[in-house]
C-alpha cells in the first residue's frame, strides 16, 4: 500500500469516521484522488471475436490496470503481475468469484469453484487431500488406456485419409478420462452416444451461452418456464444429478463393505476415484454439495484439457521443427512403452511445448472476483463490489515480460531450469492461477496431458487439412476453444 493509504488506515484505526478521512484525502490529493484511467471507445465495436483479444490492445493503451464501462456495467482489467498477485495471493480474503459464481450457480451451485468464504475451505480441505500422489500415480492406466482408444479411432482415419476434427475428440478424451477419475464412471464417449454425454454437453453449452448473454434470459419469468431450450438444459441437469446420486450410492454401499482403514494415501484400488476417497474419509457433506463438487471437478477437469489439447495440436501442426524435436524425445525416453510417472521428468521437452502452449492459449483466459472490501490496486483505491477480469492471457502476452510474445517457441524455458509456475515467474505465468485457490488439478492436468501428447506424437504426423475452415477462437466463460481444427493424419 502507498504511504497515503497506510497514513489513512492508521487515522481510520485511530477513530477518525470514514466521512471526515473521505474528505480530508480527497482534498489533499490522498489516494482518493487517483483515478483509475478509463479506456474510451465500446469494446462491443468488434463483434466476432472472445471479448479478452480486443482487451489486450486496450491493455496496450491503458495500461496494467484500467475501467472499462459498458451501459451501467463496469470492470477493471488487470494485466498487471503485481496486481495479480496482490489480488490473488497476498489478499484474497478481500475478493470473491463473483459473477462466475452468478453464472455458473445452475451447474455447479456451491461447487468449488465458485464457492467463497467458510464453504470454500470446508470443502477444499476435504477435497485436496482426494488427489494425494498415490491416485496421481494410479491414473497413468486410466491416461494410457483412454489415449490408446483414440489412437485407434485414428488408425482408421488415418488409413482412410480421412480428415478429422480434433477439438470433439479430445474434448470426448478428456470426458472419459475425467469421468472415471473423478467418480469411477465410464462415459466411453470416444466409442458411443449416450444420453449422460449428450446432457453433459447441453450443460457445458448452455453454461456457454450464459456467459456471453448481454441479459440473464435464464431469470426472465415466463420465459424460463416455456423456452423449450431451458426445458432441455433442465432434463439433462436431472440426468445428471440422477446419474451422480446413483454414483453416490453404489460408491457408498462400497465403503460400507469394504475393510480398508482410511489413512492419508487410502485408495481402493479397484475404484481409487475421488468420489471413493471423499466418502470413506467420513467427509460429512450434504448429498447437494457432494454433487455439486463432483459435477464442479468434472467440468474444470474437462474442457480446460481438452482446450489444451488442441491447441497443442494446433501449434505443433503449424510448427514441424518442434514437431520433430518432440518426437524424437518421445522415441528416445519411451519407445512403445506406455508412460509411467517415472518417466514424467525425463520428457523434459514435451512438458516445454505443454508449458508454452499454456502461456499463448491460457484456460481460462481470464480470472473472474469481486471485491469485497476497500482495497488499493497498485496506486489506486479502489471500492467494495468491484468486478475485476485479471486477463491472464495479457499477461502471458505482455510484451514487457516476453521477448516475441506471440511466438510459439518452447526454447523459451531453457531444459535445465525449474518448471516454470506463478511463484518462479512472478505471476506473469500463472498456468494453473495461484495463491490459496490455485488449481487443485495442475499435477493430475499436466501428467495427463503429457501421457496423451506423448502416445499420439510417436504414432502420427498432424497437419493442418487443406481445405480445412481457419480455426477460430471460441470462449466459453473458462476456457478458450480453438473450434474447427481439422487434421490430416499420417502415420508416423
Ligand atoms: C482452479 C486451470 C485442470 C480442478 C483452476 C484455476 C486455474 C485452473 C487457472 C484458478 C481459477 C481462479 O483462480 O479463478 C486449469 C488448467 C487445467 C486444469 C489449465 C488443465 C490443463 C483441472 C483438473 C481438475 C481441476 C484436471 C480436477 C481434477 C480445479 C478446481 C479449481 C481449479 C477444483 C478451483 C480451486 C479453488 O477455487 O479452490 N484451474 N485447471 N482443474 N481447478 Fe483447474
């Protein structure tokens, strides 16, 4: 904080009313004075594109911290790695989820990501714990074997000359793989349709749709009971809750059999989900929060993977060099072997191209909270019930932090030094966000996503189809799409 506002908060301790401060800091030209710059123009000027890209050009103009205003909405975008991290790991007790939660109460009502306060921590005390080092190992059969039936719907297309679209197939991969992980149900999305995976994508859309809505369509009264697509949304929500509360009770039936004492790394082996882990730990949650945070791991460890797959892809088709050094890493540490966890330090070059491909195409690109108190952004005061954006993707862009930010180069993170994260890169990288609700999934993520980028590497060349639509970028509210990425497949 500036000596102005530790002089105001020590009169405010002092006893002096907030009226009488207000006053006398305004008028001395105390950090009241300070206004936020206030980036001019209408951001709704450009149309077809995610609202955070027209952001980084404001950024640009504006700076590390500006107001952006739109009709009677206003928010502050934070691009700035000091003001992230002040916002949050050195006082996040003073911000909360707020629009997020909003929007995403119809799904993931009091889930952990958008949870805040004393239900936050209750539950993430019960729900880190689940992920221990012994589940994180015993998922790379779970990785293997789910990478492997899409290597082999592959195969085919590749022995057809068929073109494919990426971003559905690892969107069905990460589905599956995220499924049995969480709650030991096996989707086999890459093999069929089901009516649970048609439900689950109604709700991923219409969480979508919500995000970008310039009104919430979704609490207009006659609306909401007749608009036969919420009528949709509502059946697949029943599918679904009716499927976890299934889940819920096999699980339970289970741990009430089973003779295993539960200890810091307890896992059954024949269910290590971490549905299985929350009920035998004895965690007292109500059957509402259980399914809630199940449904809230279930997305959070879907899209955002599938996202980072494709774009991946994406980038390695464009650029055949790190292709080819990728590879030949990959034949070097594992030949045909499927990937263990011991082999997750040596594919040292393969984690760069995922470290790389996580700092241009960042899920999600932006992180959403609300103040909840008075506080001071770099310079300036700013008041309670502000919604700030920090754009994570201006970040990992900034040119005052990378050298040919835009470039695709994993060259960057020389192969001796430390995986990059938010602490070593003074959260001018934050990949998996930082502070107390960083993700609880970045080891889970990155070990799946290596074991995946590994097994299809070594088996196929990916190229961009000829004819293909450009790929384009679609955000849908925590993740940023990279849709129609259409590959020609060789195999190697
Ligand atoms: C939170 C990224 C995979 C579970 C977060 C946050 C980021 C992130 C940036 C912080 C959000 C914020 O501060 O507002 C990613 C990326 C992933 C990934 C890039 C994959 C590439 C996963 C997986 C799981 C998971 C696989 C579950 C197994 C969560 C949860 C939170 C979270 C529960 C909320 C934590 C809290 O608020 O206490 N993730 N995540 N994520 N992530 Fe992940």
């Amino acid at each position: 904080p500036s000596f102005g506002s530790q002089l105001k908060d020590g009169l405010s301790k002092l006893g002096l009313p907030e009226e009488v401060l207000g006053f006398v800091f305004n008028f001395s030209g105390g950090p009241n004075n300070l206004k936020i710059p206030e980036a001019r123009g209408s951001i709704s000027a450009i149309t077809n594109e995610p609202f955070f890209i027209p952001l980084y050009e404001l950024f640009l103009t504006y700076g590390g911290i500006f107001r952006l205003t739109f009709g009677p909405k206003s928010f502050l975008i934070v691009s700035d790695p000091s003001i992230a991290k002040h916002i949050l790991k050195d006082n996040p007790k003073s911000y909360s989820k707020g629009i997020l939660a909003e929007i995403l109460d119809f799904v993931m009502g009091k889930g952990l990501i958008p949870a805040d306060g004393e239900i936050w921590r209750v539950r993430r005390r019960a729900i880190v714990p689940a992920l221990h080092q012994k589940f994180v190992a015993a998922m790379f059969g779970l990785f293997g074997e789910a990478t492997d039936r899409l290597c082999k719907k592959l195969d085919a297309a590749a022995a057809d000359g068929e073109d494919v679209e990426m971003e559905s197939l690892f969107s069905r991969l990460t589905l599956d793989i995220i499924g049995k992980a969480v709650f030991n149900y096996d989707f086999d999305s890459l093999s069929v349709d089901t009516g649970i995976v048609e439900a689950v994508y109604t709700v991923l859309r219409e969480a979508e749709d919500r995000s970008v809505a310039p009104i919430p369509f979704w609490e207009i009264p006659i609306w909401k009971d007749i608009s036969p697509k919420l009528k949709k949304v509502n059946t697949a929500l029943k599918l679904i809750n009716d499927t976890l509360d299934d889940l819920i009770a096999i699980c339970k039936k289970i741990v009430d059999d089973e003779e295993l004492q539960f200890h810091e790394e307890y896992m059954n082996e024949q269910d290590p989900s971490i549905l299985h882990f929350l009920l035998a730990s004895g965690d007292d949650v109500s059957s509402k929060q259980l399914r809630d945070d199940l449904m809230t791991l279930l997305i959070a460890g879907h899209e955002t993977s599938a996202a980072l797959l494709t774009w991946t892809f994406y980038l390695l088709s464009q650029d055949p060099s790190v292709m080819a050094k990728l590879q030949n890493e990959v034949d070097l540490v594992l030949g045909d072997r499927i990937p263990t966890v011991e082999d997750m330090k040596k594919l040292k070059y393969t984690t760069r191209v995922i470290n790389e491909s996580l700092r241009l195409y960042p899920q999600p690109p932006v992180l959403i909270r609300r103040s909840l108190e008075e506080d001071v952004l770099g310079k300036y005061p700013i008041k309670r019930g502000e919604d700030i954006f920090i754009s994570v993707w201006n970040l990992h862009r900034s040119p005052n932090h990378w050298e040919d930010a835009d470039k695709f180069n994993p060259e960057r993170w020389p192969l001796d030094g430390p995986n990059p994260n938010e602490t070593n890169q003074n959260f001018s990288y934050l990949p998996f966000g930082g502070g107390p609700r960083k993700c609880i999934g970045d080891m889970f993520a990155s070990f799946e996503n290596i074991v995946a980028v590994t097994m299809l590497v070594r088996r196929f060349d990916f190229q961009l189809a000829l004819g293909a639509p450009p790929v384009s970028i679609l955000f849908i509210f925590f993740v940023s799409m990279c849709e129609k990425f259409t590959s020609k497949l060789a195999t190697k």
